[in-house]
C-alpha cells in the first residue's frame, strides 16, 4: 500500500481542530494533546498508568471524544482566586 504525504498540521492548527470540533468528534492523540496544552508522551503515560481521559482504541489507533477530555479537564482543574490559594 503505498503511503500519502500529507503536510503535518502546525500546533496552531491542532488547537484550533481540537476547539472547533463537535463534543461528539474522535480526535488523536496528538490533537488532543495540543488543544490541552500537553505532550502526547503525557497522554502516553495516562493510558499506560492511570488517571486520564477516557480513550477508545479501534486496532492501533487511539481516539478520545472530546466530550469525555473536557469531563475529565474539567474534574482535573481547579479555580483558584488568589495565588495565596495556588500553594495550598
């Protein structure tokens, strides 16, 4: 089979595919990554040891929906008010 050279999206790109998709869509890893302001290495790691989104994985490929990346963003932030609060 032979291989297509498409261009690589810029990481600009990435964040913008990641932000104006549907909360329905499958996005890659690496287009999650992006719109998370993460490395797909740290997204890597969650899948191996725990503790991140929720992914499904169709053969060798891993896709999130954006739905459940922004449920578990969301459950992983905090609000902070004050620097004061930033430490505690």
């Amino acid at each position: 089979m032979k291989q297509r050279n498409y261009p690589m999206p810029t990481q600009a790109e990435l964040i913008q595919l990641f932000w104006s998709a549907p909360d329905d869509a499958l996005l890659n890893r690496k287009t999650v990554a992006a719109g998370l302001s993460l490395s797909p290495v740290t997204l890597e790691i969650y899948a191996v040891k725990g503790g991140g989104p929720v992914y499904i994985k169709r053969g060798q490929h891993v896709r999130y929906v954006k739905r459940d990346v922004l449920a578990w963003h969301e459950a992983k932030s905090r609000r902070i008010t004050s620097t004061s609060e930033a430490t505690a």
